[in-house]
C-alpha cells in the first residue's frame, strides 16, 4: 500500500519578498497547504529600490528557478551584457581622499536594479491568487498545547488556524513578540545611532538634467563625515531613486529634524547634485531601525524569519537576501517533512542554522553604516582600513555557500528525528 502524506497546513504571516519567495518555494509539496495572509491592503512602491548581491541570487535558484526568472524579468540589468559582473561602488566624496574607491559590493554576473513593488507583483504572479489574502494583519496568536495547532487572529477580527505559523511580518512583527514575550528588551526595533533617510524618485530624464550620466545604470555610495548618498535606477530605468542618510534621528520632543543640505557643502559635485533633488522635494523621510538579536527564532509550531528575525540597518544590502536565505533553508527543510509531529525538529534546525549567519549580518549592517559616515571606531576616514574592514564583510555575505547552508539545515533536522 502506498505511504500516505499528513496533510500540513502552513501559515505565512507577512507577503514581502521572504514570505512569498517560501510560498513559491513549498507550492509544489503536495501534502503543504500554504496561505499567505499579508497586512496591507495592496502592494505600494515604497523604500528606495533593491539591488540583490550574488547571495541573494543564488538563494533564489536554490528554492524554484521561476523566482530567479522573476527577479531578472522585472528588473533593469546593471550591466550592458548579462555575462558581465557589475559591482556597487563605494566612493569617498568628502575630506582628503575624495575620489577613492574604498569597496566594490555585491559583485555578481546578471546583477540588477529593481523596485520593491515591481519584484513583489512579479513573485505574487508565482502563486495561485487563492493562496494569498490581503489586508489580513496580524493582531494575536494563540497555541493550543493539546493539538499543536496554532490560531492567528487578525485586526479585523477573522482568524485562521494551522499546524505551523511562520512569522515574516516585519520590523514590528506580532509573530516575534509572540514567541520572545511583550517585555522582551529585544522584540522593539532599535536606531541607536539616530539614522534617518530622505529619498525623491524622480523620472531618469529630469534626473539627468543635473546627474552624472554614469548613474544610469550603477549603484554609487558616496560616504563623508555627514551622511552618505545613494542612487539607484527603477522601473527598468525609467526613473532614478536618491537617498541620503544623515544622523539626525528624532528629537526629544517627537519631531523630526528638517533636511539640510547644507550639511553637505563640502561634498564632491555629483554627489551635492544628488543632495539638491532630494533638497527640492525632502517629504519621503523614515527612520531606519534594527533589532537586538533574538535568543532563539522558533518555539515548538512557530518561527519568524526575514526582518521579524533580524531586522538589520540597509547598509550592506542584506535585508531582502537574508529573508530569501531564509526561505532557502525553510524550503530545503518542509520538502522533507512529512509529518507535524516533524515541524519543531525542522524549524529547530532552522534556528541553529540560520540565526548566527542573519545576526552577523545585523552587526554588520550598522557598522557598515558608520563607517559610510567615516564614523566607525577605529577606522574614520582611513581609506586603507576602509577597504580592510568592507572587503572581509562583503566576503561574508557574498561568498558564502548557501548550497551547504542549505544541507547542514537538513543535516540538523535529520539529526533531530
């Protein structure tokens, strides 16, 4: 008689790009049922555009070719050929060294530019429409210790059940407060360096009225003593997105410090170029925050992954290819389970896995951010140090073999039963 598969219901509290990079990964698993319940209503163009480093795109193959496929169809290609290996370039454009190239990031054959809102139509096209419901945002959940199974209820009231809850519900996610407790030092993000953004995306045609036209199709960071710019191309090229970072935070009395421009007096001219446009226009502006690393990211049925787990600073671009590196190793370990009683055994091996590489990478983030500003201890405005420090980093995340991550995960879980 033929082995019967436990049917296993899955919920994936949050739609952004882990949550429905897993949902793509596990569809084909027959006895998996997967719904996606998302917060927001529909998908808005928000944040400043992605351009996903080697690791990501590597994470992506690793958990269903057509995610990959996705990525490259939605995006503007960096490079003028798809075999060329395109870089983002960290330029120093403030102070005695003004010029130089201190580190080279996310170098990768086919890397590319992409919108936010752009990759996430493209992943939720992946998935059967009845897989995923919006504005389901999560305001509670419960566990029942008899039955294992875990009761989600929603701000509007609605609830679901299932066998396995896993958090990818962002920065302030119900699924981590859950799991750490309400009064756990780590469940509120943190921006203890009082780092802000001011962004304009402007269409490319009038962004090149006063921007170097080598910005079309790169990714520059351009670092000095009071903040640093970014730009990006979007809507494959059809617009240009510019942020700058300063850290000016947020006052005692709740209010928000203006953009100065100003601050950037002394800065290289393609760069105050940039500092102008955000100047004309400087109402986008948010706060950047992180988490204090979690002691653990599952309890028996539950788990949180992406920036419910490990919300990092955006300075090393890791945010999104850490939540696909999550999906990955979520992927590799639900194609094997067979079972609930095998659901704490799994994500188990997911924590030991997953937890010390994402929260690495945490640190990192804001040390890179730091150094942006020529204010990491140790190192300032030291080109030759600089490059030291960001190339050992860029290693750590680039380099890594995910394809190895992906078996020690099965290894564990293996292990475990």
């Amino acid at each position: 008689m033929p082995h019967s598969e436990e049917r296993i219901r899955i919920a994936i509290a949050g739609g952004g790009i882990g949550g429905l990079c897993l949902a793509v990964g596990l569809m084909d698993k027959t006895n998996l049922d997967v719904h996606i319940y998302e917060g927001v209503p529909r998908y808005t163009d928000i944040g400043a555009g992605l351009a996903l480093h080697k690791n990501a795109i590597t994470a992506m193959d690793l958990i269903h070719p057509a995610i990959k496929k996705t990525y490259f169809a939605k995006a503007l290609t960096m490079a003028e050929e798809e075999d060329e290996e395109m870089v983002t370039q960290v330029v120093l454009v403030s102070g005695p060294n003004t010029g130089e190239v201190v580190a080279e990031l996310g170098k990768a054959k086919g890397r590319r530019t992409v919108a936010r809102a752009d990759l996430l139509d493209g992943l939720l096209a992946l998935l059967p429409k009845d897989r995923v419901t919006f504005g389901k945002k999560l305001d509670s959940i419960k566990e029942d210790d008899a039955s294992g199974k875990v009761t989600l209820t929603f701000k509007d009231g609605t609830t679901a059940e299932a066998d396995c809850l896993l958090g990818a519900d962002g920065v302030h996610s119900g699924t981590r407060k859950h799991l750490l407790g309400a009064d756990h030092p780590a469940v509120p993000p943190k921006n203890s360096d009082g780092w802000r953004v001011h962004s304009r995306q402007l269409p490319m045609e009038l962004a090149m009225k006063t921007i170097d036209s080598k910005w079309r199709r790169t990714v520059p960071i351009l670092c000095g003593k009071e903040g640093h710019v970014n730009m990006m191309p979007l809507h494959m090229g059809k617009t240009l997105s510019i942020i700058c970072v300063t850290r000016t935070g947020i006052a005692s009395d709740g209010s928000v410090a203006p953009f100065e421009k100003e601050r950037f007096a002394d800065y290289r001219e393609d760069a105050k170029a940039a500092v102008e446009l955000v100047a004309e226009d400087p109402h986008i502006t948010w706060e950047l925050q992180q988490h204090d690393p979690a002691p653990y990211y599952n309890r028996r049925s539950i788990a949180m992954m992406g920036d419910a787990a490990h919300a990092c600073m955006p300075f090393v671009g890791q945010g999104a290819a850490q939540a696909i590196e999550d999906a990955a190793v979520l992927t590799a370990l639900f194609r094997r389970v067979d079972s609930v009683s095998q659901i704490e055994k799994a994500l188990t091996a997911y924590d030991q896995v997953r937890r010390p590489r994402a929260q690495a990478v945490v640190t990192m983030g804001r040390d890179f951010g730091r150094l942006y500003d020529f204010a990491l201890p140790g190192v300032e405005d030291d080109p030759v140090k600089m490059k030291q420090f960001m190339g050992k980093g860029a290693a750590f995340t680039n380099n890594a073999d995910l394809e190895k991550q992906n078996q020690d995960a099965v290894d564990a879980f293996e292990a475990l039963l």
